[in-house]
C-alpha cells in the first residue's frame, strides 16, 4: 500500500459527504434575550456574551462587531435584543439492528434541538430531558484596559459536557448501551465548526 | 436541465447529455482538475474526458449525484494524468504536497499492492471517512479529494490556516490508527 492507493481511497468516498464538504457554513446562533436598564447591567451582560457565545464565535472581527452592536443597545433603557435562531442540517445518529445509523434532519441550531431528534430517533421517552450543554477550551480571556470588554481567544483543544436526566438510564437496557452512548456523542458533537476532544455525560 | 432529465437523456443515447453535463458542470469539473494539474490546457482536457467517460458509462450506471459523480470521474482521469506527467519528477504542485502529507497515514513504504488489498483499503477509508464528525470529514475531504490549498479551506471555513493544518494532522493520525487496525499496513 503507498500514499497513491489512499488517494485513490479517498477518491471513492460517499457522495453526500462529498457534496458537503462544499456546502456553504451555515451561522450557528442561540436566542439571547438583553435588556439593558442600566449601564452597569449592561457591562455584566456584555462581560457574559464571550462565555455563553464561545462556542459559536471564535475571535473574529465578526464577533468583535457583534460584542460592539449590544455595546451601542446599552444607551437605551429596556432595550430588548433577539437573535434568531437558525437552522442546521444535523446529523442524527441511532442504533438499528446493532449497529449505527445516521441521518442529517434540519433542526434549530441548538443542542435542546440536536438531543430532541436524537431521542426521536432512538425511541427514547420524554421523561429523559436535556439539562444543559458546556463546552469548554484551552483558551484564555482577555480585557481591555477599561475592562469593558472580554475578548475569548479560542484554544484549539476542547471538551464538551452534556448533562441531561438520569431517566435514560432506564433505556440501556433495552439496546446496546455503548452503541446508543455512542450514537449520543456524535449527534451532539457532530455540528460543530470544530473538532471535541472530550465528551462528557452527567446524568442528573 | 434538472439532473434527471441529463441522465435520461444518456439513457436514451442522446448527445444531447454531453453538451448539457458540459454546460451545468465544466465548471466544478474544471475546478477539480484545475486542482490537481498544473497545465490549464492539461486540466480542460480531463474536464472533456470527463464527459466522454460519462457517455461511455451512463448506462449501465444511473448516478444519484450527477455531480459528484461527474466530479469523481474528473479526479480519478486528472490524478491518473497527473502520475504520467510526474512519474519520473519528485515534488512540487498540489498533488505532490497532498501525496506528502498522506505519507503519514502508511507505516511504512511498502509498494506490493494487490487488488484485494485496495478493495479492502477503500472500504477502510470509505468508513474512516463516514465515521468523522462533520466539520472535520468536510476540511479532509476539501484538502484530499477537492486538492483545495490549507489557504482556500482556511478561507471557505473561517479558520486560521494553523487550525486547518492541525486539524488536517490529527485526522491523518486517526487514519494511521484505523489502517493499523483494520490491518492494513
């Protein structure tokens, strides 16, 4: 075997993946409400943004523009922001037959959403709720000299914790509980615009 | 033309399927050899080639992408122009660089290739790459099959070019890890 026969491996991979790979990125952005009544507030918002947010905007000018447009929003009282919510074609992973599945379904780009069709997808109740999702990195914080603003500056090596109800432990029993463990890491880490080094599962 | 009327138009023998593949998808093709061949001319010629190896297969075949598989023909004739051109040269140009780097992926250079082997290989990294989360399977792909530069794929991303080439390292050590599994080198 030499590199030309990879290449050539390579060469005959699935379509779907191969049309993907060109797709355009789609923005990611979770729904936060702000309302700013007072300047102080506002700073702690502000100052907050980068933790809640980190995850979906690295260090970019971008990021900095947006930290900037609810920096503006903070001279009114009661000013109320909403980012909608976008939609990403998700990829559903499932056991079937003992083995797994995937699937990509358009969903909400939010893990509430990802966890939801992954448990339509494995038959799991309603009685397993998700909890809470964190992803941390290597990164560091950053502030200016005012200390108004906190720039994250991304790491490149990330984890990332899922904390949903103890009920699904009920459902190990009835499939293969590595598989369907499995099938949970990659629906919830597969959508990412970057690679997650640790997955972690607490069941509350 | 909808991809279904094209491919019924091969079907029923009619050159009209070659010139409307041409006009949908020259330039994908040609982007995809462009690629991989240094020569303008040397890459329009696999883009023709293309289409031609298109007639010659349509039927028995009957994509369920025209597209990729239009794009997975230009790549096998430009890669395979590619190694006639190069064959007695060592480096240089976007293939070189990306056969360079799949160097890491082998244990060693070992040359007996045999046919069962490379049907095994292929299943192998057919499967490597289906199993890899999404953003990553998207940036290996773009660097190994499209043969984009780290700079184009830092660029279609949004990522630094350094974060494009470690994540391009670690995927390629995965590889490594999944070939030895499966037993292949």
């Amino acid at each position: 075997m030499n590199t030309n026969d990879i290449l050539d491996a390579i060469g005959e991979a699935d379509d779907a993946a191969i049309e993907r790979a060109k797709r355009p990125k789609r923005r990611s952005l979770a729904p936060i409400w702000i309302t700013a009544c007072a300047a102080a507030a506002c700073i702690a918002l502000v100052a907050a943004i980068p933790a809640i947010r980190r995850e979906l905007v690295p260090d970019t000018e971008e990021y900095h523009h947006l930290l900037g447009s609810y920096e503006e929003s903070a001279e009114s009282a009661m000013d109320i922001m909403e980012i909608e919510i976008d939609t990403i074609d998700c990829n559903i992973w499932y056991v079937e037959n003992g083995s797994l599945s995937g699937e990509d379904v358009t969903v909400d780009a939010m893990p509430e959403s990802y966890f939801q069709a992954w448990k339509e997808y494995n038959g799991i109740g309603e009685e397993v709720r998700f909890i809470s999702v964190k992803i941390e990195d290597n990164g560091y914080d950053s502030y200016s000299d005012d200390g108004m603003v906190v720039t994250h500056h991304t790491g490149d090596y990330f984890s990332y914790t899922l904390t949903v109800s103890k009920e699904l432990e009920a459902y190990y029993d009835s499939t293969d509980r590595a598989l369907l463990l499995e099938s949970l890491e990659k629906t919830m880490t597969g959508s990412y615009d970057f690679p997650i080094d640790e997955f972690h599962l607490i069941l509350e | 033309m909808q991809d279904t009327e094209i491919i019924s138009l091969y079907w029923a023998r009619d050159e009209r399927a070659i010139a409307e593949s041409a006009a949908k998808y020259s330039v994908y093709c040609g982007s995809i050899a462009g690629n991989i061949l240094d020569s303008r001319e040397d890459a329009q010629e696999c883009v023709n080639e293309t289409f031609l190896a298109a007639w010659n297969s349509i039927p028995p075949h009957r994509p369920q992408t025209l597209a990729t598989f239009l794009g997975k023909l230009t790549r096998r004739i430009a890669i395979d122009r590619w190694r006639k051109l190069h064959a007695a040269k060592r480096g240089g140009g976007r293939t070189a660089i990306a056969l360079e780097e799949l160097q890491e992926c082998i244990a060693g250079q070992q040359d007996v290739a045999q046919e069962a082997e490379r049907r095994q290989l292929r299943e192998a990294v057919r499967a490597f790459i289906r199993a890899l989360p999404d953003t990553e399977q998207r940036v290996f792909l773009c660097r190994y099959w499209y043969m984009d530069t780290v700079e184009d794929i830092a660029a279609q991303f949004g990522f630094s070019e350094s974060k494009v080439k470690s994540m391009l390292h670690r995927t390629r050590g995965k590889l490594r890890a999944h070939l030895q599994k499966e037993g292949l080198q």
